[in-house]
C-alpha cells in the first residue's frame, strides 16, 4: 500500500513538471526552461506557482540566451515569470554576469530586476549597487540607490547610473565621483564611454590632482592619456595661482594648460593679476605665458602698476617671481608712467628695467636713455629710486610752456620720497639748459651749463634749484641773445603726445584682438527616461502582480526618475 502511494505521488509530481514545459508556446512568448531538483506546489501560498528548491544542484532557469541559478524559485507558469531567493547567479552569454540575494525575471517582457547586495560583472567593470533594473530588449541596466563602478584604472561613484551596453556607455547622475590614481572628479553629470575612455561632464564639476584644480561647468577629459578642457566658467588652480578663461586645455601629465579667451590669471602669492586672451601655463617649470592684449596688474601699497605689452612671461617660485614683457611695452602706476621695447621685474630684488628705447614720465619729466632701472623698496612697497644708464636724458617743459628745462649726461640717479621724484643727480659729461624765472615767474634767461656732475631738487613736481659740481663752465643768456636753434641740446626730443595717462591709454593705438571662436562642447542627448513609454507600457501589459517591481521597487522608480528629472542639474540645449 505504501508502494502505491509513493508510486501515485512520484506520477504526479512527474506530471507537475511536464505541464510547466507542456504550455503552449507563443512564437513571440518563448517560455522559461526550468531544472530542478524538488518542485512543490501550494495554492493556498503560492496560487498558480511551482516552487522549485535546491537540494544537490541549485534550480537553474533559461531563457532566449540568458541563464539563472539559485537556491529557491517560485515559478509563474500562466505569467512566464519567475522569482529567485538565494545565492541568485543571472548570466548573458559571456558579457554579463549579476550576482544577488533576489532577483525576477519576466519571459514575456524580458525584463529583470535584482536586489540586496546585487554585483554585475562584464569584461570590463564591476558595478555594485543595491538595487538593479535590466532591460534585455534594449540592453540597458539602471540603479537609483547608488552604485559604484570599477574598471581596469577608475571607481565610478553615482546615486543615479545607467549603462547602454550596445553604445558601452554609461550615464551616471547627482553626486558622482571619479577616481583613480591621478585625479578625482566629481561632478553632477557624467557621461562615460568604455571604448575610447572619454568622459563629458556637465555641470558644477571640479578635477582634482595632485598639483592642480580645475573647475567647469562643461568638459571632457580622456581618462587614458589624462588630458581634457574644460568650458563654461572654466578654471585651474596651481598653488598660488588661478587661471581662468573661457575655455581651458590641460595636460595633468604634464602639469600643463592652455587658457583661451577673457584670460585671468591672479597669484596670490605676489598679490598680482595677468589678462589677456591666450596663455599657456607649465606648473612643473612654474612659468606662465600670456599674450593677445596681455596686462599685468601688481598690487603696491595703495596703488597699482600696470603692465601691457605684446606678450608678458611669469617665472620661478612665488618668492623670486620674474616677469618679463616684449614688444611695445607700456607702463603705468599713478604719477609714472613709461614705454620700452621689454621689460624685466624681479620680484626678489624689486628691480623694473625698461629695455631697449625706454622713456620714463615721473611727473612733469621725461628721462630717456639705454636702460632705465626702477627700484622698489620691498618692505614698504613704495620706489625707492631709480637709474638711467648710458645717454640718460631728462626734460622737463618750462612753467610757462615756452621752452625745455634739459639735464643730459651719462648715468642719471633719482630718488623718490612717497612715489614722488624729489632729487637727480646726473654724472659725467653733463649738459643743462635751464630757464630761470622770478617768483612772478618772470624769464630772467637761459642758462646753459655743463659740468662734472649736477643735481637737480624738484617742488611740486617741478625743478627748483639746480646744483652744478667740478669744472663748471656756463652762460646766463638773456631769451634775445639765444636763438631758438640754440635752446635745444642734441638728442632732445619732446614726446609728451605719447605720454600714458590713463589705463586706457595702455591700449592706444591697438585694435582689439580678433578672439578665437570657441567651439564648446556638445551638449548631452536627451535620452528618454529608462522607464520610457514603450517600456511602462510592456510591463503593465505582460508584466505579472506576482513582481515585487510591480508592486514597490517599479513605482518608485518611476517617481524617482520623474523627480529627477526636474531638478537634474544637467544644462539644457541652448
């Protein structure tokens, strides 16, 4: 009798697992294939299942190329759906394997969803997130509870990720991180292509390194040769020094970055700004190229110098700072201003040298020569003095504008007290033509003197007494006796037409830069949601109530990404 019933019970559970494969199939409907060691039925539980349960080899489940092994599944016949419990393993050919603690799978819309400690793994990264949505039809995969992906060089954080396996894409959203032994991004928007390595990033984003930081709010950057640019409010710190542009390049290989466009470039060290429309920054060399309207601003004291010309060159560290400038360059600070074919500042010794045809305005004179030398008291901030070497020349127009006050010799020495000239001294070989006036300001006459060495005191910006040292030979002209011809030393030439009296006036003459055109970045594709239409609509019609995405996890993630999708920060098209 016991035979008969074991016997009855063995025919039964046979017929049990030939009704689940027996379904009549539907061509476009393939059925799921199921092996198992124990098959079960409790309609009162599980009306319309078969659970199927582990007992030497896991259940193992197939279906138009993907395979699914867990410890227990419950197996929906008239859905063709299945869920899985315990040491869930879901396979695609050899590109993808998904590890979890549950997991469903849908026959009918080839839909899967993972959850709890879920990792998936394909050649080239591993993801792991919490929560896992796969789209066998379109080939996509979503989360929304956080991921995080490892490939062969970086680790890819997001709470948003989803990845198009056909294009090998990934677009990961709000809060994302990229880091590897070089850098760390993080940005709010991050698209990602495996194959090339490129990264586009949009949005408030920053790329760390170990000796820069860039800032933008558009970019890309070639995770394999580390070099990128950055658009949109673009910026690049180096130690002490910030550079902005409209759109930078950098290399952070080679600690390089080039600046295009509404350059700034402020170093803090040195309390100074450089400007201009083209610059090219090398941090390994701590040096600094400029050009295309470059203008370099120093804080002193209470004041400003301004610096202009063709191109300007920053060197060295922050405490031995050099900047050099060539071709037609124009100075000004208030009460000075000055013009020379190069310049040379050194912020160690505060020296300025004028080079080749410089000329000086100190208030109302103008000194010329081979080279003049500024010198800046480094404590105060304040000049101190200043040289005039080889055919040093002042000239001063007379107070009534009727003549020239001349001092020529070889080396001229100034000195300044709170930035004003208020004594010269001029050596060897010297020449003056003064005119002498009362204090009605009355000509008395011209006299012209030459002399070892001469000094020259100002007052109120203007010369007031002239002091003449060893073999003195001169003459008091009275204007009638002196021709015009004669009033003139030889190499004077009045340029006070040129003279810089303004900030504007750095610029005159010049045409304003014609700007490279920058070519941007494209914007992202608006991709429809990964719960588009098409895909809510398959679900709801095939989908089965039995699905815990149906019931929780797919509602939510359906409100999760409409929210999104209002307050992504990602830039619109423009």
């Amino acid at each position: 009798m016991k035979n008969i019933t074991l016997i009855c019970c063995l025919i039964s559970t046979f017929w049990s697992y030939i009704s689940i494969f027996s379904q009549e199939e539907d061509p476009k409907e393939k059925p799921i294939n199921i092996q198992s060691d124990r098959m079960l039925m409790d309609e009162n539980k599980f009306p319309g299942a078969t659970i199927l349960t582990k007992v030497d080899k896991q259940v193992y489940m197939t279906h138009k190329g993907i395979e699914i092994w867990c410890d227990q599944a419950i197996y929906y016949k008239q859905d063709n759906f299945a869920k899985a419990f315990g040491n869930v393993v879901i396979k695609q050919g050899d590109t993808i394997t998904m590890d979890s603690k549950y997991a469903e799978y849908n026959g009918n819309t080839e839909f899967a969803y993972a959850s709890q400690d879920v990792q998936l793994e394909t050649p080239q990264y591993n993801l792991q997130t919490d929560t896992i949505f796969f789209d066998r039809i379109r080939q996509q995969a979503y989360y929304r509870s956080g991921g995080v992906i490892k490939d062969s060089s970086n680790t890819y954080k997001s709470k948003i990720g989803r990845h198009y396996m056909e294009k090998k894409q990934f677009r990961l959203n709000n809060d994302v991180e990229i880091t590897n032994d070089q850098n760390i991004v993080n940005t709010d928007h991050l698209d990602y292509f495996q194959d090339t390595g490129y990264a586009y990033v949009y949005g408030p984003s920053t790329v760390k390194g170990e000796e820069s930081v860039l800032y933008c709010e558009r970019g890309f950057y070639d995770t394999k040769t580390q070099v990128g640019y950055a658009v949109k409010n673009a910026k690049v710190d180096y130690d002490n020094r910030t550079v902005y542009g409209d759109s930078i390049f950098y290399n952070s290989a080679e600690q390089f970055a080039s600046a295009t466009n509404n350059i700034k470039v402020l170093d803090t060290a040195n309390n100074s700004l450089i400007k201009g429309h083209y610059a090219e920054v090398f941090k390994a060399k701590d040096s600094l190229f400029i050009t295309k309207r470059a203008l370099a601003i120093t804080k002193q004291e209470q004041d400003s110098v301004y610096i202009h010309s063709d191109t300007l060159m920053v060197t060295g560290k922050p405490e031995k700072r050099i900047l050099r400038g060539f071709y037609d360059v124009r100075i000004f600070k208030k009460n000075m201003s000055g013009k020379s074919d190069s310049i040379h500042v050194d912020q160690t010794t505060g020296y300025t040298k004028l080079l080749t045809n410089p000329i000086l305005w100190a208030q109302r004179s103008q000194l010329t020569g081979d080279t003049i030398m500024l010198i800046t008291n480094k404590e105060t901030e304040k000049l101190d003095s200043l040289k005039v070497y080889e055919n040093s020349f002042m000239v001063q127009q007379d107070t009534l504008k009727e003549g020239y006050n001349q001092v020529k010799g070889k080396i001229l020495y100034g000195q300044f007290r709170d930035n004003e000239l208020y004594q010269v001294d001029i050596d060897k070989n010297t020449e003056t033509i003064v005119y002498q006036r009362n204090d009605e300001q009355e000509l008395i006459g011209i006299n012209k003197v030459i002399s070892s060495s001469i000094r020259v005191l100002f007052e109120d910006r203007a010369i007031n007494d002239v002091y003449y040292y060893q073999q003195v030979t001169g003459t008091l002209y009275p204007e009638s006796e002196l021709p015009p011809e004669a009033r003139e030393l030889s190499g004077l030439k009045w340029r006070g037409d040129e003279k810089i009296i303004s900030k504007a006036d750095l610029f005159r003459g010049e045409k304003p830069p014609i700007l490279t055109k920058i070519q941007g970045l494209p914007l992202p594709e608006e991709d429809e949601d990964f719960f588009d239409k098409e895909t809510i609509k398959r679900l709801e019609e095939k989908g089965s109530e039995e699905s815990r995405l149906e019931a929780k996890d797919y509602k939510d993630a359906k409100k999760s990404t409409e929210i999104d999708k209002k307050t992504s920060t990602t830039p619109k098209v423009e």
